[in-house]
C-alpha cells in the first residue's frame, strides 16, 4: 500500500523550539508516512530521520525588510512547482513566513494549507513599519487557510480576537521525555560553584536576559545562560559593565542543553512574550524548580492550569502548581521569587517533586496523536 505524504514547509531548521517541534513530529511520523521536509533556509540544526525527504528552496538567510516582503510571491512560485512536481495535496507551515508562502501557493495549487503559528503575533509585532506590515499579512492571509493550529491557547484567542482567524485548534508542543532524560545525564565539563541558576533562549529581546542579569546581582548565585543570537555581544557587555563576569555565564548554544539544566538548582524564565516555552517543559522533564515571567502566552497555562489563562500578574509573584510566577519586566519580584527558591526548602522539594508530573503531561506519544488525527486523515 502506498504511504500517505506528510509535507512539512519552515523558514529553517536552525535551533528553535518551532524547529525542535518539527524535528520531533517527522521523526515520529517517518516509519508509517512518507514525510517531507520543505525549508526555504538550507539550515539543520536538529537531527533527522534519514527517512525525511529535505526539499531546498535556496533562499538566502540575510535577506530582509522590504527585499523579505518582495520575494514572498517568489517564493511561493518556487513552492507551487514543488507542490506540482510531487503531487503534494496537503501542507503543514511552521513560523509566520512560511505560513505565508504556504497560502500564497495554495491559490495556484489549491493543495489543503495548515499553518501552524507559534507566537502571539499582536505582541510580536507590535512596534514600526515591520509590525504594521506583517499585522495586515496575518489578518489577509491566515483565514484563508485551512485549518490553523496554535501551540496554546493564548495564542489561538490572540488570532480570534485581534486577527478574525476563526478556524483554530490547539495543541501542546510534543516532548521526548525518555530521550530528555537520557540526555540529562551526560556531563558538563563545567564545576558548579554554588546555588545556580539557569536559562535557556534566544538572546533577543523579547527573551530579556538582562532582567535575569539585574536580578541576580545582589543574590549570592551563579547564572548560566545558553543560547545565542543578535543580542549576544551587547549582553555580554552589560555583564561586564555591571561586573558579574564571576557570577553571569554566556554559556553559547548546546546541541543537549538537558544536561546542563539537570545539573543547575532552579530555571528561570524572563520573556516578555511567548507562544509556548519549550524550555519550561523540558526544564521540568528535568525536574528543576522553575519561575517564569507569567508573560501571554503558555507559562501560566504550563506551570498554573487550573487558573485563568488570560489572567496576568501585575505587581505580586504566585506560588504556582509547577512553579513560581511572577509579572513581566519586574526586577525586584523576579529578584523577590529567585531569593525564595534558596530560602525555602519545602518549597523547592515540593517543585521538584511535581516537575516531572507535569511534564509527563506534554509527552510525545499523547500530542503526536492529537496532530494525527488533524494531519494524518486519509
């Protein structure tokens, strides 16, 4: 019998959690469907099932503002061929770009789009002629689709009310908790001195980093940092400038960063705005304590499920199910929660008792079947 096509289009496979996402989907999918895998950057940063099928549109990464806008229609030329040439009828589109390519295709292939958005778009493009643009693409483009899936329900009421995207379905990033586990016991190379901290992101800016950094001046810990972006070099001189250069790691991108946050005492998270952190997952598939900025969307609905999702901090941190919360770009409530996960012990035995529970909420065999049923329809 011949296999059902899985189709797959990304801006690149360079190390994100849209990405990783991917990553694990295909992987999953590659011993019962013929999967592909279409990316519009020739970057792979995750590994792959040798199975997958890697489609290359050539594009160069550099390319941006108006010459990104121009080239979309371009794109999509290159992309409707494809379709044609491998008789794809169906395309599943992570990340904005690329859910803008698979529906501009579709209007000369007519081939079935699922865009899949990872972010909150009102708060990710808030500010300047960029913002302005990809707001009316996202609005113009997206209740065309399909089917649209959000990685949380934040995201998926951000597009109802501020898009009129109407046909929507959520579902959790999926997680490999026995491989995170596996990977968790390898070794660092790295001597913990004291308490420790530890993030994981982007180094841009709706990571903040810097209120990490602000936060832990006056705490008697280490902060290690792991990632890597545009903003590396301008962080690195802020920790220089407030001389934390004994306490503050730029620890760079790993390849398994499970083991570093296995051996780190308790996650913290300081973003402005997400879609769903994988990172405070797979913090408690560690089984770390974790504090999280309880900024929209995704790290109240992980680390408080039982509350209103919509409901937001504004000048009090919560002692969470799974972890503590507290309002976004406040220093001295992050400072306030950070201070108590080294002061209160019961506290922290509680979180990390807890932890892996919740994870095993986000394992893989139970949201890869919920994409099944959505992706895989014969």
């Amino acid at each position: 019998m011949k296999l059902k096509k899985i189709t797959i289009l990304i801006n690149s496979m360079e190390g994100g959690g849209a990405e990783r996402v991917v990553s694990v989907l295909l992987n999953s999918l590659a011993d019962r469907y013929q999967c592909y895998l279409i990316l519009i950057h020739p970057i792979i940063f995750y590994k792959l099932d040798k199975r997958i099928k890697i489609i290359h549109l050539n594009e160069k990464s550099e390319v941006s503002g108006v010459k990104k806008l121009i080239r979309l229609p371009i794109i999509a030329k290159k992309l409707s061929d494809i379709v044609k040439e491998y008789s794809f009828n169906q395309i599943i589109s992570f990340l904005t770009r690329s859910n803008y390519i698979n529906i501009l295709t579709s209007y000369v292939s007519k081939h079935t789009t699922i865009i899949s958005e990872r972010a909150m778009p009102s708060l990710q493009y808030k500010n300047g002629l960029n913002g302005k643009i990809n707001k009316f693409l996202i609005k113009a483009l997206y209740c065309k689709a399909n089917l649209c899936i959000t990685n949380s329900k934040g995201n998926k009421k951000d597009l109802e009310d501020n898009f009129s995207v109407k046909n929507i379905v959520s579902i959790p990033n999926p997680f490999d908790l026995n491989l995170i586990e596996e990977l968790s016991t390898q070794s660092i190379g790295i001597r913990k001195k004291r308490f420790t901290y530890i993030t994981v992101g982007r180094l841009d800016y709706g990571k903040n980093h810097k209120l990490a950094i602000d936060a832990i001046k006056d705490i008697d810990a280490d902060l290690w940092i792991i990632g890597e972006g545009e903003l590396i070099e301008d962080i690195q001189k802020y920790i220089n400038k407030l001389s934390l250069n004994d306490k503050v790691y730029i620890l760079g991108k790993k390849e398994n960063p499970f083991c570093f946050l296995a051996k780190a005492d308790c996650f913290v998270f300081t973003s402005n705005h997400e879609g769903f952190p994988n990172v405070l997952v797979e913090a408690l598939a560690c089984g770390l304590p974790s504090i999280s900025t309880d900024c929209q969307s995704g790290p109240r609905e992980i680390l408080a499920p039982d509350t209103d999702i919509y409901f937001q901090l504004k000048d009090k941190i919560e002692l969470a199910d799974y972890g503590i919360l507290t309002p976004t770009k406040n220093v001295e409530k992050l400072k306030e929660s950070m201070s108590l996960m080294i002061s209160d012990k019961k506290l922290v035995q509680g979180y990390r008792e807890r932890a892996k529970q919740r994870a095993n909420d986000f394992r893989i065999d139970k949201i890869i079947k919920q994409y099944k049923e959505i992706i895989c329809v014969e």
